[in-house]
C-alpha cells in the first residue's frame, strides 16, 4: 500500500496477548515464504521467545480465573 506521501504506514493495536501473536505469526510466515528464515534467524528466536511469552501470560490469566472459581466453590462449602 502506498499514498502520494509513500508507503502507507500499518497500524496495528496490541492490547491483548493475542494481538501480539497474531502479529508474530503474520511476519513469520513472510519471513519464511521468502526462505530468509536462516538470514533471519535471530529475528525468527526473539519473534519466538516473545510469542511464547505472550502464551504465557493468556495461560497465566486462564489458571488464575480457574483458581478464583475453585476458591469461591470452597468458601461456600464451609
């Protein structure tokens, strides 16, 4: 995409974990449809170590309800 200005500049909005996911499979997958994944190696590992962070954290938040429920159930066995 491109303006009279020059190339149009992409907006993107990172505000859940899985935005930003969904970001690192897109440039990923063109990282790797060109094969410059070996010229992009580093790049390929901190795309990969972020990516996983970000599973991370939406697990995490996953567990954490899961456990609030099982601490709500509990108080009201008592």
């Amino acid at each position: 995409m491109s303006t009279e200005n020059g190339p149009k500049a992409l907006r993107i909005a990172l505000k859940k974990p899985d935005d930003a996911r969904r970001l690192i499979r897109r440039v990923l997958a063109q990282i790797f449809s060109e094969n410059a994944e070996v010229q992009s190696a580093g790049k390929v590992a901190n795309l990969l170590t972020v990516w996983l962070k970000a599973w991370e954290i939406d697990k995490i938040s996953d567990i954490e309800k899961r456990v609030e429920v099982l601490e709500k159930a509990k108080e009201k066995d008592k």
